[in-house]
C-alpha cells in the first residue's frame, strides 16, 4: 500500500463525494476519531434499550425522554433478560447513566432549563439504532425491489445529462440522486447481505443442533430448512447477475461526463464497487451453501441412515464417560513377515529405459551399461564357479561357507536366486526326489541339495540323472 493510498481522491476532499469541507486524510480521520475520547463498552442488554429508545422515537412527535419514559421502555428489556422485578429501577438508572457515559444518551434540555433532565439519542446512538432496524435479511423480493429502484434512478441522471443544464441542475439532477438516493439504496442491499449471512450462520448452528437433539427425526426439517436457504440464495445470486451488468453499464456511461463535475467521477467509481462486491458476495455464499449442502447430505447417508438409532454414537459415548471405571484399549496384531519364493524379473540390459523430460532437467543421468551386483549376486556367482570347478556342490554347506556373511533373510533370498541357476547347469528338476530337510538357522531350514554335472564332448553340461537332490527353499514355519 503507498502512501498516496491514505489520502482522499482529489475531486472528493472529505471522502464523500461532496467538495465542501477541509481535506481529510486517513490518519487524519484516525486521529480525529481517537481524540474524541470515545470508549464502547455495550452489553447485549444495553444494545436491545438503545434498540427499544430508537423503535420509539422513529415514530414519536417529540425526540425529548424524560426519565419516565425511559423506564417505560426498558420495561420489557428486563422481562427479556429474565431479571428479579424488585430490582428494575435501580437497573434502569444504571443502564441510563451507562449510555450518557458513552454519549449515546445526550440532555435535550438545554443543560437543565426543565425541571426534569430530558434526554434523547445522539448521532451515536442513532446510528447504532439504524444498524439494528436495517440489519434485516435480503429476500429476493427486497432486492429486486432495490435493483429495480437504481436502474430507474439511474436512467433519470442519464436523462437530465442528456438535457443539460447549468452547475445548480448538475448539482441537483445528476450528483445529488447519485450521492444520497443511489447510495443509501446500495448501502441497503450490502446490510442486508449481511444480515443474510448472520441468519444463515444461526441456521446451521441451529441445525447442528437438532441433529444432535432428534438424530433421524430432524432428517426430515433439516432437509427443508437447506432447501428454502438454496433456493434463495440461487434467486439472489440470477437476480444479481441479471441487474449488475445493466447497472455497470449506466454507471460508465454517466462516468463520460466527469469533466462536467467534480463528484461524478468519485461516486461512479464508488457504486461500481459496491456492486461488485454485492455480487462477488453472491456467488461466493452460493459455492458455499451448496459445499454445505452436500456436506449435510453426506452426513445424513454416512451417519444417520446407516445407524438411524444412533446406538453406535451412544455406546462411544459411554466408553468415553466410564473409561476411568472400566479402562479399555485398541489390540492390533503384528504379525512376522512371511517370505514368499518368487521370481525376480530384472530388466533386459538391452532394452532402452525411457526417462521423463523433468528428471534429465533436474538430474544428471549415468548410462550404465552392466548391472551393479549386491552381496547375494556375488555369493551366487561364487557357487555357480564351484560347480563348474568341481562338478558337484552341495547347496546348504556351500551356501553357509560362502555366504557366512550373510543373515538369514539374505540366505532366503540367496537359495530362490541361485537354485534355477545350478540346475540350468546340473540335473533337471523332474529327475528331483524328495530329500531331507536341513536346519540353517533357527528360522530357516532348506532341502539337502547336491548338483552334479557332467561335460559332454561339445563342452556344455549333461545332465545327470541319478543325483538326487531337491529345488526348494523353505523357511520352517515362519
């Protein structure tokens, strides 16, 4: 945010949108509000008897209330707040003397020339009182009602620009409509959202509520209450498409003839915001009422038809309130590994491996033109030339010479790799007979198994038939 951001436009001086008075800038304003010395400190009791003083005068021939008359009034705040009826008065003076201190009641009397001290609401209490009545909820009724009333507005300020006319007829057909008519209308319907979103925000909570209280009976009133808030949300949100557009347009159009006032350009630019915050707000709450829809809906089909007793929610309950008298926890089994023989696939050296773009971007590539071999391919590869060497090897003594090193998982492994090898070399495994189970480990045992092999003229390997022997690894019950 620059500097500039804090001070007021140039052709609206006090920031809103009339050309009379000093310059104000933020901190200005900042500093103005702070050394009124003004400090709030309002109880929901206090704000429903400065409701009641307002609703009062609204329609009252005289704004002066003598002590009386406040009492009156705050009769029914205390019938409301359900307080002993013996202490009324002495509550209602202490309410009165509240509000004075914080200069929401001011004397209408003339500092005292009454015999009793009148009172009435100040500017503050005022505004307060007008929040409270206009803080109401938007229908689609209200505004379109509100919508319709602009565009009418706003073609008669294009109506009188068309005409023309001197500063006075600017002043009084064009900006003054913008400036009070056009404004509040449009201060209205972003209250009134607001509103909305209060009461939308008290429906769910009020239907969390019954789903805690009735289970799958509220199924039915919870269902309908989210119907009626979809549906108007989904007319505000069409209604709001519909006019924005409309409105934007006539709003650009009387921004042509800034250079004719100082204001229009401020206020046009003003309006414009505000009614693209008012419909950037509508299609906002109406993604998330239906994320909340389907949430509620989600619920009831997940939760509340599946257990539509809500014994399982009891019974959690239960175990979670007597857990200090009958303490319970979770079992879970850990079982031992089983190992399981299997074939190794390994890739063909001369198959071409396709790397991604990103990781010849991000890494450097080795081309490697032989497999790297671990411990058990080297101890393979050493009993593979003990058979060619010797013409015969016994599997289970070779396996824990050669492979001393290695741990029992590793001998697993080694026995499922190099028992198709040495009977690619030796005997074939149909001239196999059932052999004797050795122990190797406490955990793993193996089959006694001696590969002869025999060299024929040409130089490969005979079989030979008569050596028994077997092709299996077995680790013994585990």
């Amino acid at each position: 945010m620059k500097k500039s951001d804090f001070d007021p436009p140039p052709n609206d001086p006090d920031g809103t949108g009339s050309t009379d008075g000093a310059a104000r800038s933020v901190p200005q304003a900042i500093a103005d509000a702070y050394n009124t010395k003004t400090n709030l400190s309002l109880s929901r009791e206090d704000i429903a008897f400065v409701g009641g003083i307002f609703a009062y005068l609204r329609y009252a021939e005289d704004s002066n209330l003598d002590e009386g008359l406040l009492r009156t009034i705050y009769g029914p705040v205390s019938e409301l707040t359900n307080e002993v009826p013996d202490t009324v008065q002495q509550r209602c003076t202490s309410a009165i003397s509240r509000l004075k201190a914080q200069k929401i009641l001011v004397r209408s009397d003339f500092g005292g020339v009454f015999e009793d001290g009148h009172l009435t609401l100040s500017s503050l209490g005022n505004a307060i009182g007008n929040y409270i009545d206009q803080e109401s909820s938007l229908t689609t009724q209200s505004l379109v009602f509100y919508l319709t009333r602009i565009r009418s507005e706003l073609a008669k300020v294009i109506e009188s620009i068309n005409t023309g006319g001197d500063a006075t007829v600017w002043e009084s057909e064009v900006v003054a409509p913008m400036r009070y008519l056009v404004s509040d209308m449009v201060d209205a319907i972003d209250r009134r959202s607001r509103g909305l979103d209060a009461i939308n925000q008290h429906l769910r909570k009020h239907i969390t509520e019954l789903f805690r209280q009735q289970w799958a009976a509220a199924i039915d009133i919870c269902l309908e209450l989210l119907g009626k808030v979809d549906t108007t949300i989904d007319e505000l949100t069409a209604v709001l498409s519909e006019h924005v557009e409309s409105l934007t347009r006539q709003l650009s159009e009387i921004a042509e003839y800034s250079d004719h006032h100082p204001a229009i350009q401020t206020l046009t630019d003003g309006l414009r915001t505000q009614l693209t915050r008012i419909h950037n707000w509508s299609l906002r709450r109406h993604d998330e009422w239906a994320g909340y829809y389907h949430l509620v809906q989600e619920h009831i089909r997940m939760f509340i038809r599946i257990d539509p007793d809500n014994r399982m929610r009891e019974r959690i309950r239960h175990h979670i309130q007597h857990f200090s008298e009958r303490p319970y926890a979770l079992i879970t089994i850990n079982p031992v590994p089983f190992l399981h023989m299997r074939d190794v696939e390994r890739p063909d050296k001369i198959q071409q491996v396709v790397v991604p773009d990103i990781l010849l971007a991000n890494r450097e590539i080795k081309e490697i033109t032989e497999l790297e071999l671990d411990a058990i391919d080297l101890v393979a590869k050493k009993l593979i030339a003990r058979l060619e060497l010797d013409g015969m090897i016994d599997l289970v003594a070779a396996i824990i010479t050669d492979g001393c090193h290695l741990n029992e998982a590793e001998w697993y492994t080694l026995i499922s790799r190099v028992t198709p090898l040495l009977l690619a070399r030796g005997i074939p495994p149909d001239a196999l007979r059932f052999r004797d189970w050795l122990e190797m480990s406490p955990r793993l045992s193996a089959q006694a198994l001696t590969v002869s092999a025999e060299t024929s003229q040409t130089g490969r390997s005979t079989p030979s038939a008569e050596a028994p022997h077997t092709n299996e690894g077995h680790q013994d019950g585990h």
